[in-house]
C-alpha cells in the first residue's frame, strides 16, 4: 500500500477448516493482474526490483500443508487474501530433534528479502557463528574478493544475479561449500546445482538449516 491504508487479519474456522484473511485497502488488482498473480516470475514491479515469486512462493508453502489460498480484489478498493487449512489429526510426533553442532565458521548469507535475511543471521549468530550478510549476488561477489569465508548461504531466486548464476561465479574465484536455499527444491534439476553442497527447501526449520550446513561442510562437524 504504497499510499497508505488498513491491513485487517481475520481468523477463524470454517467448514472444519482454519481459516486466516487478510484484507488491505490498497490500490486493488484488474482482473487480468489477478488471473497471473500465481503464475512464477509475474510482477507489477520490475522496475522496483520486484521477482514475480512472492505469490508463487506463497503457494507452494500453503499447498504443502494441505492448504489453498485464493484472492479477491477490486481495483481502488482493495484486496483480500484468504488461506484455508485442514484440521490436524492424530497426535503431535514429540521425539527428539537432533541438531548437528558444527565449529564456528565465517558464513556469507546472500538473500534479498531482508526478513529472511535476518532469520538466518540470527540462527547462525546464536550458534557462536560469525557471520556477512549480501542482499544480492553482485555484493556477495565483492565481500567475498576481500573476506576470508568459511561457507555461503545463498537463495536462489534473487533479481540480477540467481544463486545458482552467484555459486558458478563463486568457483571461478575458489572452492567454497555452499548452501542454496529455494522454495522450488521439489522441481530443481540436480544437474543445474551441481555447483552447490547442500539445497535448503522453503520454509526451514533451526534443525533443518544445520543439517544442511552439516551435509556442506561435514568436516567441521563436532563429534557427539
């Protein structure tokens, strides 16, 4: 809502469904913006540096629970998200999680959207890493010219610069394990990472991001 307006969240159940809409009053979408909203690497903003793999991701995320999320919008008036998910069934699973310790290292996380970015710097710097932080893949490419690195955390679908176009880079220069975090894990061919140690599904867990480094940089391990 580049002008302004009201964000209102609704939560409650629906046909034994949970059910979460989210309302602006922003500027609305045409009928044509709302039918390609979904659709991967479609944006409205590619002059602001806009991915087109927001709504795309949002998606993906939600239909990995079991869940849908639909739109409705109405230009100048506003728009409203509604996600809708299933009951869960049977008992929680409560065994224990086990996260690999690995020696401190020096890391580079590369990622554009600053909220994931400061997620995963807080994860590593409470596990007594130390760690750089990029927004794109450009800026990676000069710290890591003039830094001493350890490991790169990198996303894959930045503007610019992918992560997979960052890690082909990155080898040209010197060997670096490297951790590639996407939401599209499911479609990306093996063949198109192989300059990557390690692929990190969206959304992650604390426990899954360590195995993950653990996988990349298996020698700095910490025996149990």
């Amino acid at each position: 809502m580049p002008d302004g307006g009201r964000l209102t969240t609704q939560i409650g159940t629906e046909a034994d469904r949970a059910r979460i809409a989210i309302t602006d009053t922003g500027r609305g979408m045409s009928a044509e913006v709302q039918r390609l909203a979904f659709e991967p690497f479609f944006t409205t903003r590619g002059g602001e540096g806009g991915t087109g793999l927001g709504l795309s991701l949002a998606q993906e995320i939600v239909q990995r629970y079991s869940g849908t999320i639909t739109l409705q919008s109405r230009e100048g008036v506003g728009t409203t998200f509604t996600l809708s998910f299933p009951p869960v069934t049977g008992e929680l699973n409560r065994t224990t999680v086990f996260v690999p310790v690995v020696e401190p290292l020096r890391i580079l996380a590369v990622e554009d959207e600053p909220e994931v970015l400061d997620l995963v710097r807080a994860m590593l710097t409470h596990a007594g890493h130390a760690v750089l932080t990029a927004a794109s893949g450009r800026e990676a490419l000069t710290i890591f010219n003039r830094e001493s690195v350890d490991l790169i955390i990198t996303d894959l679908g930045m503007p610019g610069m992918t992560g997979l176009g960052l890690a082909a880079e990155l080898r040209h220069i010197r060997r670096v394990p490297i951790v590639l975090l996407t939401g599209w894990a499911q479609e990306l061919d093996p063949a198109a990472a192989e300059d990557v140690d390690a692929i990190l599904a969206k959304p992650f867990s604390r426990e899954k991001l360590f195995e993950a480094i653990a996988r990349a940089v298996p020698d700095r391990v910490k025996s149990s």
